[in-house]
C-alpha cells in the first residue's frame, strides 16, 4: 500500500516488517559496491526516510534529485536517530535527473537559492519555511474562525488608495501604444476598462470596515501590493496581510485581540511545527524557541509614540535617521526599542497624526491620532492598526485637508451616518510574522515567489 513519510514516522511500530510502497524524490544518494543509502523524501513532512537497496539488483540507479517509487520492506531502528528505515525490494526511476541538477549535496546560499524560486523549496530550510507557511495560514483562520469572525474576501482591484502613501501599481487594459498616444495632454482613465483609475489594492481595511459595521467581528487575509521602491529585507512589492476590524472597540480592544493573535501563532508554531521550528532554532536564529516560548507568557510593553522619542532621544545611540518628535520611526530605531530596551515585542501608540493614514481617529490633544504599530525583535513593525475615525464631520474635515475625493469615499463617509459605531482594526503583514517565528532575515526568503523591485522573474 502506498504510505507517506509522514505516517510512517507518526507510528512506526505499527509499520515494522510491513511491506510499503513510497513515492518521492532522493534527496540524497550514496552507494558502495554491496549497499547503497538513499535519503527519500516525499513532502509529506520535514524527515526523510532512509531506503536501503542492493546496488546489484537495481535496473536503474537512481540519482541525486530523481523521482522515485520504492517497495520494500520496514525495519525498525531502535538505536539509529531515526525510528525506521526501509529495506527496498524495488527502486523504479520514475523521473530521472541529470548531473546538471543544481540541489547537489552541499550547502548553498540562501542568494543563490533565490535564483531558483521552483526548486529551492526541494532544501531544507526554504522546505520548512513554506510548510511553516501553510501552517501559520491555517491557524490565523482558525484564531479568527473560534472567536466567531466572519472571514470576508475583500477585492485586490480598487480604485481607493487606503494608505494615501501613494504606493499604487495602476492597472490597465490598453496596450502600451494606445497609453503612449495619449501621454501627451495626461492620461484620461474614462477610456480604460473601468472609466476609472484602477489599482491592485493596498490593504484591505476600507472594505472590511463596511463589512464590521454589520457583523461586528470580521477579518480579511489576501494579497497586497505596494509599488514602494524600498528596496529592503523587509519590503516586498506582494505581500500578504491579515486584517482583522471589530465594531464597538478602541485602541485597548484593538491591541488586546493583536497580542492575544500573535500569541496563538506562535504557540501553533511551536506545537504544530516542532520539527521545523527546531530546523530553526538549530540552523538559523540560536535561541529562537526559548525566546518565542517566552513570549507566550509576558505581556507585550505598551507605550506612546512620545515616551518612545523620548526614550531614543535619551538613549545617547547614534542613529542614522536623527530622532525627534513628528519624525517617523525607523527600522534601526524600531529595533533599539524593541531589541535593547524592552527586549520583547512593543506597542507604540498615539502617533503624530501627519504622519499617519487620514481615517485614524483624532486624539483629543488635536496632534495625534490612536495608531498602534507591533514592533518585534529582528524584524521592527509587524503591525500596524488604529481606532477609525467614526465621526462624520472629523473625518470629512481631515480628507478636505489632504485633498481627497470625497465622491471616490461616499460610501466610506455613509458608515459614519447609516448606524456609525466606534470601531477599530489592524494589519498583520504575513511574511514579517513569518520572519519572526523562523528568524528569517530576509523577506525573499519567506514567501513563495517573491516579487521587489526590478524582480518579478518566474
Ligand atoms: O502599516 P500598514 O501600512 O497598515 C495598513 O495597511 C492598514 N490599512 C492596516 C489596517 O489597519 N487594516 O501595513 C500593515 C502591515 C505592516 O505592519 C507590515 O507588517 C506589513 O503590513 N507591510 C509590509 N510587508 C511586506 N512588505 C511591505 N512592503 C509592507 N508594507 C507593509
Ligand atoms: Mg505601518
């Protein structure tokens, strides 16, 4: 019967001296005249099987990288690392792989493996961290799904900037010449596809506030785009964010259910993944599970955006960026904060208002607005959230100010009049959260097919 790595590995003493077929790739080989050795996985988990096999019986040796289906026979290893391995009646080639395979048995550069984006998952370290991926997808909808979130799929063309950041990638259907012919007296978007200036959507928080003002608790989770030319560990230009909107809530509320989210994931990494996470721990960030383990039981420090200047201000560090009140926050002093201050994950709350999105709610000091970013340490912001503004006249009179269209967010403006509430909500960019739980250093590596700028190869 075909098996999985997986299941023999969760049982193997149900498996001993049992026949079993398995299908997979080798990814590894070795062969003397009288045994040979091949390291079999087939995805099913992080483990390999070790298949055992008489060179001589074989018809065709299989190779380094090759498709393969094994018959053979189980044998417990009581006193090997791992619990079994598989004594092969019959190894069949099903696809063969030539010298040229580039995933030869040495150790490469996470650089050099990006130039690979189909293959690179085949190692064990890009391996863990999609199927880490997978998992951690899985557990934000559960997180939201047990607390009775109703998941709303919000639309990735648009034609409202949410951020205002102006970070948008337009999109059109006209071919490139009939743009060009037109570029001359500035482009009329009335005669493209949506009469409209579309673009891949930014966040999906404008959408999902509509979708809060009815069923109260409501998330979305998909893909975002940013044309930031940022060109950082950091930032990619397609990420995906996870964007929980609560009605009837305030900033505490809105970072209350963020910390009690970034908690549960990492608590599903450490129990669901063990095996990857301990790949981590080992090979890429020491520590990293006693640091994360430690987490789950200490609150996350909470402070303003004004304490926090004050604190870099003080701190007699030379930054880069030179830090004073209204500046923005920067990586370097994001992680200051939150690497040598508090040494856990950090609130920064109440931001100067011309330095934040215009639907965050005024602070009653006129100056700031109740923001939150999450900072963490190795990676700086992971979230960023805020109390929306509910109130009709405020949020009107701030859109005049920045000179927004206030036709293009009609419908925004009519929560404010058709049963407003106060209402509150946050994004979590997925790939930074990866970077956390698997000490990543580099976006690239955390997401599947990474797009930045000047790369959208493959
Ligand atoms: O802070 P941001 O821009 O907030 C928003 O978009 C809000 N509309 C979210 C909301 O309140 N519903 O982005 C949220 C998070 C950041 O904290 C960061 O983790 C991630 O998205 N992010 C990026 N991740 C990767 N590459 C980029 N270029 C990113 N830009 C933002
Ligand atoms: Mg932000």
């Amino acid at each position: 019967m075909t098996q999985t790595v997986a299941r023999l590995m969760q049982s193997p003493a149900d498996f001993s001296a049992k026949a079993v077929t398995l299908r997979g790739w080798a990814r590894t080989l070795r062969a003397s005249r009288n045994v040979g050795f091949i390291e079999l996985n087939d995805g099913s988990c992080m483990q390999n099987v070790q298949v055992v096999f008489d060179p001589a019986a074989l018809y065709a040796k299989p190779t380094t990288g090759a498709a393969i289906e094994v018959r053979g026979e189980v044998r417990l290893t009581p006193d090997a690392p791992q619990p079994l391995e598989v004594a092969a009646d019959e190894v069949v080639v099903i696809g063969d792989c030539p010298p040229s395979y580039p995933l030869q048995k040495k150790r490469h550069t996470l650089e050099f493996l990006r130039t690979m984006p189909h293959l690179r998952m085949r190692t064990n370290t890009l391996g863990a961290v999609f199927r880490l991926r997978s998992l951690l997808a899985f557990a934000v909808h559960r997180f939201f799904m047990e607390r009775g979130f109703v998941h709303v799929h919000t639309p990735i063309l648009t034609a409202r900037d949410c951020e205002g950041a102006g970070a948008l990638f337009t999109v059109t259907a006209l071919e490139p010449d009939a743009l060009d012919a037109d570029r001359a007296g500035g482009f009329d978007f009335e005669k493209d596809f949506f009469r409209a200036r579309a673009s891949l959507t930014v966040s999906g928080q404008l959408d999902a506030e509509a979708f809060a003002l009815c069923y109260s608790r409501v998330y979305t989770f998909g893909p975002t785009f940013r044309a930031e030319r940022s060109n950082t560990a950091r930032h990619a230009s397609e990420f995906w964010m996870i964007e929980p909107e609560i009605a009837f809530a305030d900033l505490d509320d809105d970072m209350d259910l963020a910390e009690e989210m970034v908690r549960c994931l990492i608590g599903d990494a450490l129990e669901k993944a063990p095996d990857e996470m301990a790949f981590f721990d080992r090979f890429i960030q020491e520590g990293l599970m006693e640091r994360l383990g430690g987490i789950l039981g200490s609150d996350f420090v909470r402070i303003t955006y004004t304490r926090a200047i004050e604190i870099l201000s003080k701190s007699g560090r030379r930054f880069e960026y030179p830090v004073e009140w209204g500046c923005d926050l920067q990586t370097e002093h994001e992680r200051y904060l939150t690497e040598e201050v508090f040494n856990r994950p950090v609130f920064v709350t109440d931001f100067p208002r011309d330095i934040k999105a215009f639907y965050m709610r005024a602070n009653p000091d006129g100056r700031t607005v109740a923001a939150m970013d999450l900072l963490v340490p190795g990676v700086g912001e992971i979230i960023g959230g805020s109390q929306r503004e509910e109130r009709e006249d405020l949020l009107s009179a701030r859109m005049a100010e920045l000179g927004m269209d206030p036709q293009a967010y009609a419908g925004y403006l009519d929560l404010r009049r058709f049963g407003g509430a106060p209402h509150a909500g946050y994004g979590l960019g997925f790939e930074r959260m990866l970077m956390y739980v698997t000490g990543m250093k580099n976006i690239r590596d955390v997401i599947p097919y990474p797009r930045t700028p000047g790369c959208i190869d493959s």
